[in-house]
C-alpha cells in the first residue's frame, strides 16, 4: 500500500470528508527517493464546523502521527468547512506555499 493511500484512508475514516486530495509534491523538490515524502492536502469536511485552523491541522497530524514520524518530510494542509470551500475555492485548488514563488 503506497502512503498516499494510507493517508487518504486515515482521513477519510476519521474526518468522512466531502472533498479529499492528498498530492504528492515529493517531485517538486528533486530529492533522493530515500527521502521523506512531500505531500500537500486539500480535506473538506463538517467536522472542521466551529474549529480554527490550528485545531483543525492539530486533528489531522494526530490522525497521521506514524505517518509523520517516519514517512512524511513535509505535510501542506488546506482544510475547510464545506461553507469555506464553496466560498472561496471550489473551482480552483489552492497552491502550496513553495510553488507561490514562481
């Protein structure tokens, strides 16, 4: 099982999201494949109803803490009430911090 997939299945069973994209933007970086992994995560769910967004991304990397240990370098994440997501980005995806620069 690649680790997009353990990701993805770990939210989904713990946030039941409307919208989940977990990326991998290891490519980006041009690192060695022994390296830790880069990914970026885009998690809509009612869960997030009420909380702030240090809270929210608190409940994630507790939900991928293995993950994190051992398998992830760096985790961007985008996480939204569902009333955020249709506001602000339903037809587009926000980008990662690093890729703002070009």
């Amino acid at each position: 099982m690649t680790i997009e997939t353990i990701i993805e299945e770990k939210l989904l069973s713990a946030f039941l999201p409307r919208h989940l994209d977990v990326i991998n933007e290891s490519y980006l970086r041009k690192l060695p494949a022994i390296i830790k992994s880069n990914f970026k995560v885009i998690i809509v769910s009612k869960v997030f109803e009420g909380q702030k967004i240090r809270q929210r991304h608190s409940a994630i990397n507790k939900v991928l803490a293995e993950e994190l240990n051992d398998k992830i370098s760096t985790l961007t994440l985008h996480s939204y009430t569902e009333k955020e997501w249709q506001k602000y980005y339903v037809d587009s995806l926000p980008l990662s911090a690093h890729c703002l620069t070009q």
